[in-house]
C-alpha cells in the first residue's frame, strides 16, 4: 500500500485530499495560506486519503508500494504548474523542500516572486529510480512583497526607523503597527512621494516604499512663553506647526497687528515681531495668536527693558544733593570741635 507522512494533529474541518485519481488536481480548493504579513507565509496543508494511487500511466511497472506519499514546497519565478518529466523545476522552480507539518511557515523574504506547493511521492527506493516525483497535487501562490513605510519625521511607539510589512496585492497598508505620530501635526497618510506623489492605502502587488505625510496643527512649534528684552535691537521670532497657506493674521492682547509690524515666512507659519514694534509694549506678560484658517495658535510672551528708564538722572542728581549736603553738615561739625587759637 501506499505510505504517507505522519501527520500531526488537524482541525476537523481540514479537508481531505484524494490521492486515488490518475491526474494532478489542483490544491487550491485543499490548501489555504495566511500571509504572516512579517515576510513569512503559513500554508495548511489538508489530511491525506489512504487510497491506493494509480501510478501506472506516469511510471510503467512500479506499484504503489513503491511511492511514499509527502508534503513540499519550492520557490521560484515559475508561472506554469504542468510536470515535465517528473520534474517542475524546468518552470522556474527550484529548491524542494520536504515537510510533514500540517501547517508549516516559510520564509518568503529572499525574493522569489511565488511558492509551488505539492504533494507529491517519490520512488523509495533510490537505485529503482532515483530523483523522480510523481506530483498528485500542485498549486501556485503568489507570494506577497515587501512594503517599506517611511515615517518621514514621525515615530512609532518611540521608533523612528522604517516599518516593513509584506503585502499581497489589494491588501490594506498598515495594519500591524499603529500610525506613526509626530508633535505639532496629524498623519495624513502613505504617498508615494516624501513631498507630492499619490497618496497610497493598498498594496499593488510590487514592492514598493512610502512616505507618511503630515498636516501642521494650528499650535506654536518654537518661542511659546519666550521672554524678550526689548533693549536689545533683536526681533522675536514664534511658530506656527500649522501651513503658512492657512495664515490669517497675527493678535496680540486681542488686537491685530498691523502688517509692517512683522513678516510671515514659511517653513509651517515663522512669525517674526520687529524690534520696534515690540518697544511699543509695555513691560509684563502679553497674549499672542497666529491665526489661520485651521485655528488659532496661542501663547503668551513677556517683555522686559533692561535699558536705564526715564527719570534715572534726576534720581542720581538729588542723590548728589543729599550727599553733598551731609559733607557740608559733617565739615561744620568737625569744625566747631576744634579749639579755639590761644
């Protein structure tokens, strides 16, 4: 009688093989494969009949008994399952590997664009015929390619390096970690491009690599609660996470500034106050707000003037006065101690 592999435990619901019939059956209504997503697939392989295979019409003269019934897998570039000679290898298939697991895991990142899984028997005995698989099933899975997703800035979790996933076509792009985050902004998803490009959800089939994008927040990034010396000749410079597109206008303490008071430049929204105008305002705590069209970004900032104040001369020159005051009353005391000439 035929032998067939050891099997461990199966489902109840595995469906069963048929090994009596004369021609190769297709395994895809028998076998299922999971895509790991992790450049690993797993295949399920289904329990195997114990009937006698007809093996006449292939190799004239060996009987069942001959064969030993066995489980495999082999990658390649192959695009037809038919059997030449025994042999799929001439399709681009190479690499045969045996298993008895009724699911087993294969690793799929070395390239190969599909796996040819089979069931097959060879010849037990060596000298008989040596090499030579009778295939009583064949199917072709297309394996799935690696995504590489470019954070562009962001971070996972606290990781910065690219995440990878293996995909099949049609399959939804990230869906084994969580979107990546980055402060002041919000994900706007994959593209194809680090700036422009299309923005991307599902895997294509190729391999491929993309780039989250990110929409600024209407929040100050850079020179929140900044105190500024208005001595100085230096300007004051705040940020907005949020597009310079969405700029409005600038507020501080509720009053628009006029636009010769500051200019706008890009890089999200840069916002630098002149010198002059900030002499303007008085010395304390003072609110600001970068507006646009998507929010109001707020902060609040403090002015000091470490520069000599009106009315400090006239402070030194009455203290002259006291001063020279109290020489004059210290001389005339000294004066009256002395004794008289004789």
């Amino acid at each position: 009688m035929l032998s067939t592999v050891a099997m461990t435990a199966f489902a109840a619901d595995r469906p069963v093989f048929d090994t009596s019939v004369t021609t190769i059956q297709n395994l895809s209504s028998y076998v299922t494969v999971d895509n790991n997503k992790d450049g690993t697939i797993t295949i399920h392989m289904p329990t195997l009949s114990s009937t006698t295979v007809n093996i006449a019409t292939t190799y004239s003269g060996y009987e069942a008994a001959d064969f030993s019934l066995h489980y495999g897998y082999e990658k390649g570039s192959g695009t037809d399952m038919s059997t030449v000679g025994g042999s799929i290898v001439d399709y681009g298939w190479s690499d045969h590997t045996s298993f008895t697991e009724s699911d087993i895991t294969v690793d799929i990142t070395t390239g190969q664009p599909r796996t040819a899984i089979i069931i097959s028997g060879h010849l037990a005995s060596a000298s008989s015929c040596p090499g030579d698989e009778n295939y009583w099933g064949l199917m072709r899975y297309t394996n799935p390619t690696k995504i590489t997703y470019n954070l562009n800035g962001g971070k996972v979790g606290d990781a910065t390096a690219n995440q990878t996933e293996y995909l099949l076509s049609g399959e939804d792009l990230q869906t084994t970690f969580n979107a990546p985050t980055l402060d002041h902004y919000t994900f706007d998803g994959w593209y194809t491009q680090a700036e422009g490009g299309e923005k991307v959800t599902k895997a294509t089939g190729a391999a491929a690599t993309y780039y989250a994008h990110w929409v600024g927040l209407a929040e100050i990034s850079d020179g929140a609660e900044q105190t500024i010396d208005v001595s100085s000749s230096n300007d004051a410079v705040f940020k907005s996470a949020a597009a310079i597109a969405y700029f409005t206008k600038l507020t501080i303490d509720g009053n628009e500034v006029a636009a010769g008071n500051y200019n706008v430049t890009s890089g999200s929204t840069i916002v630098t106050i002149k010198n002059s105008y900030l002499k303007t305002l008085t010395n304390g705590s003072h609110t600001l707000s970068i507006v646009s069209t998507i929010g109001s970004a707020d902060t609040t900032f403090t002015v000091t003037n470490s520069a000599p104040q009106t009315g400090d001369t006239s402070n030194m020159a009455l203290l002259w006065i006291v001063f020279s005051a109290a020489l004059v009353m210290l001389v005339a005391v000294i004066c009256k101690k002395k004794p008289a000439d004789d």
